[in-house]
C-alpha cells in the first residue's frame, strides 16, 4: 500500500527513526506534501500549541508564498469514532488560539491502525460548539493525498495569510511588527491576572462552604429537622451563591483561555525571532522566566480546585436546589481545571525547549 511505501522512503531517504508513535504522523505528512503534492512542508522545531508545521504552496516548482498551518494527531485514540467521521474534541485554548492564527489550519489525522491519513479545515464554520467544548469531525473519506490540492489552494486563497509568517520566512521581521509582538506577549499577564482572580472565588467559595457545614453541624446539635425552615433557607442561599460562582467561573475560563492562548502565541512569534533570526539570548531568557514563572501559579490554582472539589463534594445532597448546585460547579472545575493542566502542560514543554536552547 502507499502509505508502506511512504515509510519506506522515510527511513531510506530521511534516515529517521521513529521512537514515538505520535511523531510518525509528522512524518508521513511531510512526505505527503513533498512528494505528492510537491509543497514545502516545515516543521515547528522549537515550539507548539497548535501548529506542528508550516506547509507552502509550490505552483510549477516556485513557492508562492501562501501559507497553511497544520495540526497533526497520531492515533485512533485522539478521536471519537463514528461511522462517518472522526471527532477531535477541542479545549478553549486550542479554539482561541486557532480562530485567532489569522492564517489557514488544518486538522491531519494520521490512523497507522489503518494507514489511512486524513484532514480537515479548522475554522469558526467547522468548530462545532458543544455544551462546555467544541469539536471538529473529520470526514473518514477526505483523504490526504495529491487529489486534495485543489481544497487546498482553494483555502489558501480563501483564509487570511498572516503577515508574520511572511516576513519570518523572508527573515525581514520590521521593528513595527516586533512591537506589536511584544505588545501582544502582554496578554500573558492579563491571563494570570485571571487565574489570581479565580483562585480566589474558590477560595472565598471555601469559606462559604465552611460556613454552610458549621451551620448543618450547629442544626444537627440542635436536632431540628432536614425540613426546618432556617437550614432550608441556609442551604438556599449558599446553592444560589454556588450557582453564581460558577457562571462566573464558566465565563473567567474562557477569558483565561482567550488571553492564554494570545500571549503564548506571541511569545512563541518572539522566540523564533530571537532564536531563529537575532540569536538575542537574553530576551530568550526573558522568555523562559515569564513563562516558567506561569508554571507554579497555575499549579496552586489547580490544587486550590482539587481541594474545593473535595470539600462540595460530601455536602447533602437530599436538598434539590443544593443538588443541582454542587453538581453544576463539579462541573465547572473539571472543566477548568482540563483548560489549566493544558495551560501548565504547554508552559512546562515551552520552558524545556527554552532551558535546551539556552544550555
């Protein structure tokens, strides 16, 4: 089959060898667009949230200059599987920082079980909302091969092309462009700005709670009834406070991931330039400090999570509206706490591929 015959020019040609399963659908992609569809296919050497490569368009061997970022997954398991397509469940991070790469993406399921690779548009018309996430299907038909050059160009002509990935591979990045960059990076502080606010609502929201046990502690002394109207009306007005924390949790996690995915993409932007172009090691170290410094905030908001979890999770769970409650916030941080271990994963990577280069 084709695709044996791509691995075979792999170790041949390129002399790779693969050691982690994820890494061959890199591999195999890269070969697709070299070699079928003729294109320049880049790798994202030093950084990666969303992008594993740039790929260029090449008409009758010139580069034309049109840009398409893609994302590549190896493996059935990163997929829900149905009969039609493939579902790639998608955190706030990922969406924020796809819709906002002004540049075309796609999504490349790479399937060795099957040897099938497959693609798909990542956009705001392909981006399904689902209740606390969205999702992208990929079609099982819509095969990677030469075939697909006409969706292609078509993308590419269609979708907004990023002036930096232009200048960068021209290395002619203007001081007005660096600014902007640098201006950018500062979302990064809003961000954690965000997450010192969260952590507190959940730390404020443990008082409350602590409050509410003395409280039910002090009624069950007293031997009053689960119906006595003044623990009805305590456990009322703490489910409602609880209810209102987290449609403000709910909404602070997305500005989180908003301003997260922002500054990180600008920081990824500075590090190829000081890296790739000006060699300017102490701006890299700046780089490094800024986002290790990231690492142990988000981990005391992730622990912070984990122990209020903890604590609303043996509350009564006989009275309705407390109930409901409970179970909504539950919700809400496992929801945010999925957006920090993300955030914190991508800090940790970014910050030992910084410490490498700098060593």
């Amino acid at each position: 089959m084709y695709q044996k015959l791509l691995y075979n020019e792999l170790y041949a040609i390129q002399k790779l060898r693969v050691t982690n399963t994820d890494r061959t659908g890199v591999y195999v992609s890269a070969l697709i667009f070299t070699k079928e569809l003729n294109w320049i296919f880049r790798e994202q050497p030093i950084v990666d949230v969303g992008i594993d490569a740039l790929t260029e368009e090449v008409i009758d061997g010139n580069p034309t200059g049109q840009f398409l970022a893609t994302q590549i997954k190896t493996g059935l398991g990163n997929f829900h599987d149905a009969k039609a397509h493939l579902t790639l469940y998608v955190t706030k991070i990922h969406y924020h920082y796809w819709t906002n790469l002004n540049l075309p993406i796609i999504l490349i399921a790479h399937l060795p079980e099957s040897e099938e690779t497959i693609w798909e548009l990542i956009s705001e018309h392909t981006l399904i909302k689902t209740g606390t996430q969205w999702k992208l299907n990929i079609p099982k038909d819509k095969e990677l091969n030469k075939d697909s050059t006409p969706e292609l160009t078509k993308i590419l002509k269609k979708e907004v092309q990023d002036d930096f990935i232009k200048s960068f591979i021209k290395q002619d990045i203007s001081i007005a462009q660096i600014d902007e960059i640098i201006d950018e990076t500062k979302s990064i502080d809003e961000a954690g700005s965000i997450l010192f606010d969260m952590t507190e609502v959940i730390e404020n929201l443990g008082t409350k709670t602590n409050e509410l046990t003395e409280k039910i502690n002090e009624f069950a002394r007293m031997k009053v009834t689960k119906n006595d109207k003044r623990l009805v009306r305590s456990i009322k007005t703490y489910a409602e406070y609880l209810n209102n924390a987290a449609i403000k949790l709910n909404a602070r996690i997305d500005d989180f991931a908003d301003y997260f995915s922002e500054g990180f993409r600008a920081y990824e932007k500075l590090t190829l330039i000081d890296f790739k172009l000006n060699q300017n090691y102490k701006s890299l170290q700046e780089t490094l400090d800024t986002i290790s410094g990231l690492i142990p905030e988000i981990q005391d908001s992730i622990d912070a999570m984990i122990h209020f979890r903890n604590e609303i999770s043996s509350l009564p769970t006989e009275y309705s509206h407390l109930k409901k409650a409970r179970l909504k916030m539950i919700n809400s941080i496992n929801q945010i706490m999925e957006e920090f271990k993300l955030a914190n994963s991508l800090s940790e990577n970014f910050s030992k591929n910084l410490e490498e280069i700098l060593s």
